[in-house]
C-alpha cells in the first residue's frame, strides 16, 4: 500500500554575524566560561543585530534551503513558522517571510511551542500535506531570544541565542514502508502544569509588555531527560524501529548535559549525536534545523539516513519525529 510522505528536499540556516562569547558575558554578569561550559557547554553565541528581526533571519535560512533544495520559491503553497519571539503581535511573521520570498499564493501562519517549535511545525506541515491540502512547504524555526532575556540574570541570559533554519518539504507517493524517504511519524506532547517553571513574564493580555524569559533551571533539567522517552519509544514503536536502526540524532540543543543524558537513556551511540549547542546555545525553534543544516552540510546526514529529532520547550511540550533523509 503506498502512502504520501514529506519529503525533506533540502535545508538551509541563518547566524547574525555578531558573536557573544562566554568571557564577553563574563565582564557584565557574575559568570565565567568554565561554569558556562561545565554546565551547560555553551561557549558562544550569536546575537542579532539592531534592526534584525526574526523574520530577516526566517528569510535567510529560507532562501538558503529553497536553494540547498533547488526549488522556486513560487512552488511554496505552505509556510508553517515555529517562533516565540515575532515581529510583532501581530501579523503573523510567517507572512512577512511569505512576502519577503515575493509568494502571494498559499498560507502562511505562525506556530508556538516554544523549543519544541520545530517538532510541531513539522508535524503540522506533515499532517497538511499527507491530506493533499498543500503540495509544497517550508518549515522555519526562527527566534530572537536575545530580545526577551533579562541580562542581569545570570541563570538564564548565558545559555540563549538568535538564529533561524528552514526544510523544504515535498508531498511524494512513496511505497509505504520505513524505508521510505520523508517524515515517517511524529508524536506530540504538552502539559500545562508546568508553565511556572519556563515562561516570559509578561504578553498582551496580561501584562501589555513583551516580558523577560524566566526558568527553574533544575526544574526543566529533570524533567527535560524523563518527558522526552515517551515520544521517542512512540516513534520506535509506530515504526518498528529502534535506537540502533537511528544513523543520527538530532535533539534540540539547550544544554550538552541534558543532550548527553537523554542519550544514554535511550542507548543512542555519543557518536550519532548531533551537538552545536555550543556554537550557537539555545536557539529554541531554531535550534534543530540549525543543528540538523550544520550536519547536512559537513556531509554527516547523508540520503537515506534514519535522523530522529527530538524536542522540549516551554509549557511544557515536548515531541519526537523520525525523518529518512
């Protein structure tokens, strides 16, 4: 029996050029570079300019993966951006990409799940295009969190970044199997108990600010390790797969210890694992098409291969999906 699959036609990613390192932040919070990257393995990150804003970094990583993908982008009939940090309450920024990309056709919108904003772009763009509803997507991840911290606070203004990165996705029959090409599944959590432990202070509604990010630093790490295996035994079980079938893993990038120990949980070889959270820190929804791009590029993800991605944000939500390359 066949079925439509979302396949992955190419990628692409977006950094601002200025770099924040560890010893910058040093000098203006009571923090070093050895208890940086001791705890979270961070060393650096990038931070977007005066008048960047995260549709411009949208824009960029789309652009370079409707060109990793060589596609026009007149054949996008779907934009499904993952971000928590837009241009404005609104209009969604997914239309100011949409414009930006000089696309008047299709939909647009914006998707919030915090860090797990990827994850849940992808399984929606997925869902919308296995129905026919849509042809052709791009899938972003973009954020702007240098924006939203609270610098004086050492706990969390050292472990974020701003980035952006994009798949082109493409509805394709395939013959239905797990070893076809594209999204194989995907598996959607979220539990709003927990919002006091990661959230920003402030919104439209209640307190007409944007607000600065706050977290329980402890609180999420031990959750993070435990809520993440739910998903990922799901999408192993919907696929008849297993950590050893997985050529690579590409969780979302928040901090190495958490990354490591999710890991050896799920008895997933160090070597398949994707790290560039300490070249670009917690970049949220960006983070695993960043990681992900960083990977295709270097020649590590190669076609065919069985990536997993998996994420955690705010929320909480959580989430897996299981891609052939």
């Amino acid at each position: 029996m066949t079925a439509i699959r979302s396949v992955v036609l190419g990628c692409g990613s977006y950094l601002p050029k200025r770099i924040l390192t560890n010893a910058e932040l040093a000098a203006k919070v009571d923090t070093s570079d050895e208890w940086i990257v001791q705890r979270t393995g961070i060393r650096q990150r990038h931070i977007a300019a005066e008048g960047e804003f995260t549709s411009h970094l949208a824009i960029q990583a789309a652009q370079a993966a409707l060109a990793n993908a060589g596609v026009d982008a007149q054949s996008i009939d779907l934009i499904v951006l993952a971000t928590s940090t837009p241009d404005n309450t609104f209009p969604a920024t997914a239309v100011a990409v949409q414009s930006g990309l000089g696309i008047n056709h299709g939909a647009a919108f914006d998707l919030q799940a915090v860090c797990s904003g990827f994850v849940f772009a992808l399984a929606t763009a997925d869902n919308f295009l296995r129905s026919g509803a849509f042809k052709r997507a791009l899938v972003i991840g973009a954020e702007t969190f240098s924006r939203i911290l609270d610098w004086s606070d050492r706990g969390t203004c050292v472990l974020f970044g701003d980035g952006a990165g994009a798949i082109v996705l493409d509805a394709q029959q395939q013959p239905g199997t797990t070893s076809d090409r594209g999204v194989l599944t995907t598996h959607l959590r979220s539990d709003g108990r927990h919002k006091s432990k990661l959230f920003v202070d402030g919104g439209p509604s209640s307190t007409q600010t944007v607000g600065h990010l706050r977290m329980e630093g402890r609180e999420v790490f031990k959750h993070a390790v435990g809520m993440i295996t739910d998903v990922i035994v799901d999408a192993f079980k919907a696929t008849g797969t297993s950590a050893d079938d997985i050529d690579w893993f590409i969780p979302h990038q928040a901090n190495k210890r958490i990354i490591d120990a999710s890991a050896h949980k799920l008895h997933i070889a160090p070597q398949k694992v994707v790290l560039t959270v300490d070249q670009h820190g917690n970049t949220s929804a960006a983070s695993i098409p960043l990681a992900l791009c960083t990977a295709v590029a270097d020649g590590r993800v190669k076609k065919g291969d069985l990536v997993l991605f998996e994420a955690m944000g705010g929320g909480f939500t959580w989430g897996s999906a299981l891609v052939r390359w």
